[in-house]
C-alpha cells in the first residue's frame, strides 16, 4: 500500500473515531489514538516513534481525565453511581428498541427514574438528571479534546513526513 494511500485510510478512522467521540456509541478517543499509533509504527523513524508516543499519552491522559473531571462532578452534585449505571443499563437497552436516539433517551430516563426512587422528588430527580447529563457533556468534551489534539499531531507529522 503506497504512503498517501496508507494516510488516507488512516484519516476515515481518525474521522470515524471523532464521530465516535462524540456520538459515544464507540470508544472514539481510543479509536483516533490507536490509528495514530499503526500510522506511527508502521511510518517508523523519529517522527513516527514520537507522534505514537505522544498519541498514546494523549490518548490515555484524556481518558483518564473524562472519568475524573465527570466523577468529580457528580460526587460534588450528590448523584451515586448507582444511578448512573441504571441509566447506562435503560441507555443500553434503548439503543436496541429506539433506533438512533435511543441510547440518550435510555440514559436520561433511566437516570432519572433511579433518582425518582432515591429522592421520592420529582424536581430534585430532574436537578440530578441534569447534573447527569452535564457530566456526560463533560465526558464527551474531554474525549473529544484529546482525540482532536491526537488528530492534530498526526496532520503535523503526516504534513513533515510526506511534504
């Protein structure tokens, strides 16, 4: 496979991976930093090495720092963990029953019927819904920074290898 063929795939998974990242439907920031790693192991030399090394500091920095940043959020809000794994659980499901949109209805009724049970309050299980949905917005922002970053370098390193 000749080189500008090579990046030209590598680009359509960086792209899938950014949609991924803010879709959520698969682990976009992942998916972007696992492209720029291949290109940068199979380019090889000192631009190839580096921007995997980077990419994969990229990658793993801001996956580590969405789960934080949204854990802290919530935990200062007052929303267990609980709710938001029934809120995953109903988001699963609903990616299955509502085509497209169903993931985010699930999520953010599932959330909301938890908190509905834990507080016996409706505008109090709204107000913790929202801070759910805030965190993921969050989450999603996170992932999407690093993945954009990981993006950037490998223009960098595609625009010094092939130009």
């Amino acid at each position: 496979m000749s080189g500008v063929v090579f990046d030209l795939v590598i680009a359509l998974v960086i792209v899938l991976g950014l949609v991924g990242a803010i879709v959520q439907v698969v682990p976009g920031g992942f998916v972007v930093g696992g492209a720029v790693i291949v290109w940068g192991i199979v380019t090889g030399g000192a631009t190839g090495w580096t921007v995997a090394a980077l990419a994969l500091v990229l990658t793993l920095a801001a996956m580590g720092l969405k789960y934080l940043l949204a854990g802290r959020y919530l935990q200062r809000r007052g929303v267990p963990n609980r709710s938001l794994v029934v809120g995953a659980v109903l988001g699963v499901v609903g990616f299955f029953v509502i085509p497209v949109v169903g993931l985010f209805v699930g999520f953010a009724g599932g959330t909301y019927l938890s908190e509905l049970q834990r507080l016996g309050d409706e505008p109090a299980a709204r107000r913790a819904t929202g801070h759910a949905l805030r965190a993921t917005g969050i989450a999603i922002l996170v992932e999407l920074t690093g993945a954009l970053l990981t993006a950037g370098a490998w223009l960098v390193a595609v625009l010094v290898v092939r130009v």
